[in-house]
C-alpha cells in the first residue's frame, strides 16, 4: 500500500503507478478526499518497498499483511455506500431485500413486489436459478430454458419498475453472468460459489453491484480473501452477506445453520464494504426470523435480505422459512428503531 503526500502531484502518482507495472504487478488507485492511495495487485514480493517510500510525493510505503489488501480498511478507512437505484447501501439507513426465494410465476411476483414494497422493503430480490441439493427437486425457472429464464428475468426487471425497487437475482454458473447481467441491477453470489474465482472475475467485469454471500464453512477471512476477486477486478461495489455456518456437534441444533453475528462487526472492522445479513437461509425457520433480525441489525449489518410470500407454507421452494409481508412490514419498522438507537450509542460513545 502506497499512501502519497496530500499536495503529490499527478505526475508523481503516475511515476508510482509505472514502478509498480515494472514490477509486474498492477496498481489500484484510490482518490480520497484529502490523499491518494495506491493499492497493489499481485505478488507484493517483487516490489521494493524501500524504493517506492523514497519516491517524490510518497509518504508512506508498506506492505500490507493480510490476504485482502484492497478492501482493507487500512487502505480506506471510510466505509463504502454503494447506491444502486436511488437505494444507498451502507449509509445511514438499514436496507430491506425481500423478495420470494423462487419466482414462481408473474402473478406470484408482482404481487409479492408490490406488498413487500408496502411494508418498506427496498430491494427486490428473487430466484430464477436455485441451487438445491436435489437434482429432483425444482431448479428455478430459468434452469428450464433460455426462452424461460429470459421471461422470468423480465418480470423481475419489469416488477422492479413498476414498484420501483432495485432487482437482485442469483448466477449460479459462469453460463448465466452475461444473461443475468442484461437484466438485473445487482447479482447475487450464492454461498455454494464463495470460492469459483473465475466466475467472480466474470461477474465483476459486468461492472454492477454484487451481493456475495459467505459460505457456510468459510472462515470469515476466506470470504474477505475471495471477495477480492472481485474488487481487484475494479470492481469495488461488493455487499457481503453473512448466512449462516453450518452447526456444530451430533444433536439436533433446531436451525438450519448458525448465524454468525460476531462477523457483522469483524468485518466492519477489517473492510470499508457494507455487510449484511440474511437470516432466512441461516435460521430455516420462520417463527426466528423476526428475532434474527433484530439481533442482526443490533450487531449493525446495513441490512437485511428476507425470503417472503403472501402465502408462505405454499412457496416452491423453502417454504418453512418464508414470512409474511405484513411480517416483513413488523421487521423493517423495529429493525429502523434498532438501527437507529445503535448508530445514536455509537456516536456518544
Ligand atoms: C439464496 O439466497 O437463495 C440461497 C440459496 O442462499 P445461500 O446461497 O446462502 O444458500
Ligand atoms: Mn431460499
């Protein structure tokens, strides 16, 4: 990491940049609002740091230690907002996705749309390419046929408008990024692709924002570390989302995963990215969503993202964890009061 002088000139960040590319490696520029910072890409071994800290305008020059470097705080201490639609994510505000685990039909979206957007939801999310366990089971409407995901994809953008909320759907697979791409504001990662590195350098390329999911047995410094596919990319807009590890011991552990909550505060502190929380695929149960979520948003993830249907025990797909609208309704009211008590105490703290 390179931090230059507040009055370096433009010419003597371009010197920097032209040492790290002789060196092999790529640079990452950082305009703040009083310095510029130069992250590295690549093997940070073959620079000298000793050099480039002599360098004109160079005030500071070191490696950094951990596995992420460009979404360390260290390298940017203010957090990111990413703004997608009118919609900023990492502000001030808590932000509501919702939507249906499994778009079933036109009818079943655009009215789950517009009552999640009544009850205050902010980002329309919902599945057209699940990933399940089962080949057996239903793979999402998009796994049926070019022609059919295409329909499918165009609802949720066409929904999206007409309620006015940013989109979000999953890729499940390299094949899909171009496709979900052409249709969606933000693309989502699933826990099952934390770690397809070329699939991240592809989606990243697209230039929009991307949900990324942690993986259930992922440390939270392999998220951190995979994330960083995509940022090195140039992509900076990455939301990550903790869903859950999986549970620990032989008994019954009465959920589906467990909610890792420490990490909403971790990687607060490692990263300037926004996290947030889905508590629907790690609780796998409606009756602790509600719960979920304030302890979520108590932690002070800058979101939520909530599996909801107006009919919940008919949904396709994970139906023992869907929730109402009006309980969504329930969730963003509290959920806003929590955020700001806690946003208040951290201020007089
Ligand atoms: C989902 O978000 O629909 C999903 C399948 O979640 P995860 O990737 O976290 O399992
Ligand atoms: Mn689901």
């Amino acid at each position: 990491m390179i931090i230059m002088e507040k009055d370096a000139t433009p010419a003597q960040v371009k010197n920097v940049i032209e040492e790290i590319q002789k060196c092999g490696l790529r640079a990452d520029v950082s305009k703040g609002e009083y310095r510029t910072v130069i992250g590295l890409v690549g093997d940070e071994s073959r620079v000298s740091f000793a050099h480039l800290a002599v360098m004109p305008g160079v005030k500071e020059a070191h490696m950094v230690e951990t596995p992420y470097k460009l979404i360390n705080r260290e390298y940017h201490p203010e957090s990111r907002v990413i703004e997608v639609g009118g919609v900023k994510i990492g502000g001030a505000d808590p932000v509501f996705i919702a939507g249906p685990c499994a778009i079933e039909s036109k009818a079943q979206l655009f009215r789950i749309a517009e009552e999640i957007k009544k009850a205050g939801a902010h980002v329309l999310r919902g599945g057209i390419f699940k990933p399940r366990t089962s080949v057996h089971s239903f793979q999402g409407l998009g796994a049926q046929g070019d022609e059919e995901a295409r329909e499918a994809l165009s609802w949720l953008r066409d929904a999206g408008r007409k309620f006015e909320m940013p989109t979000m759907t999953e890729v499940r697979g390299e094949m899909q990024v171009d496709l979900v791409a052409e249709y969606v504001d933000i693309m989502q990662v699933g826990a099952r692709n934390m770690y397809h590195q070329d699939m991240l350098v592809q989606i990243a390329r697209k230039n929009k924002p991307v949900l990324y999911k942690r993986h259930f047995g992922a440390s939270v410094e392999e998220m951190l570390s995979f994330s960083e596919y995509i940022v090195a990319e140039g992509n900076k807009d990455v939301i990550l989302c903790e869903r859950g590890i999986v549970n620990i011991g032989r008994g019954k552990s009465y959920t589906r995963y467990t909610l890792d909550l420490s990490a909403v505060p971790v990687v607060q502190k490692e990263t300037y990215l926004p996290i947030v929380v889905d508590p629907s695929h790690a609780a796998g149960r409606r009756d602790l969503i509600y719960s979920m979520s304030c302890a979520s948003l108590a932690v002070g993830a800058s979101g939520l993202m909530i599996e909801v249907h107006y009919n919940p025990a008919e949904s396709w797909v994970d139906a023992q964890q869907a929730i109402t609208p009006a309980e969504l309704g329930r969730i963003i009211s509290t959920g806003r009061e929590i955020s700001r008590l806690i946003a208040a105490g951290k201020r007089s703290g």
